[in-house]
C-alpha cells in the first residue's frame, strides 16, 4: 500500500483502540441521567494502554459532558 511500517503500526493501535471501546460496558443510572464504567474494565484497561491516556482519567471523561 505505500504505508511506512511505523505509520502502519500507529493506525494498527488506533483500529484496537476504537474496536476496544465499543466493547466497553457502560452502566446507566438513574433513567439514563447518570453513567458509570467499571475501573476493572479489560476493555477500558486496553484501550488506555493502546492509545497511553491516564485510566482513572478516561474513566471519569466518558461519563461526564464538561
């Protein structure tokens, strides 16, 4: 394809990344008002190691709008 193999390997962890997200389970609460993710999350957990963002920080940013 004309792709360098580090760019390559980049997208690769995008591609993880993503598809690891949609496997995350995320809780409602309260009618929809409220969520919460589970900290013991694999999904959540591999995700953050593919793209290397702060877990307890990913963790809050999904469920909060500010």
């Amino acid at each position: 394809v004309g792709v360098k193999e580090s760019y390559q390997m980049t997208i690769f962890r995008i591609i993880a990344a993503i598809l690891h997200l949609g496997n995350l389970e995320i809780q409602g609460e309260r009618d929809g008002e409220f969520c919460n993710v589970s900290s013991e999350d694999e999904h959540l957990s591999k995700f953050c190691s593919l793209l290397g963002v702060e877990h307890s920080q990913m963790q809050h940013w999904l469920c909060h709008r500010k």
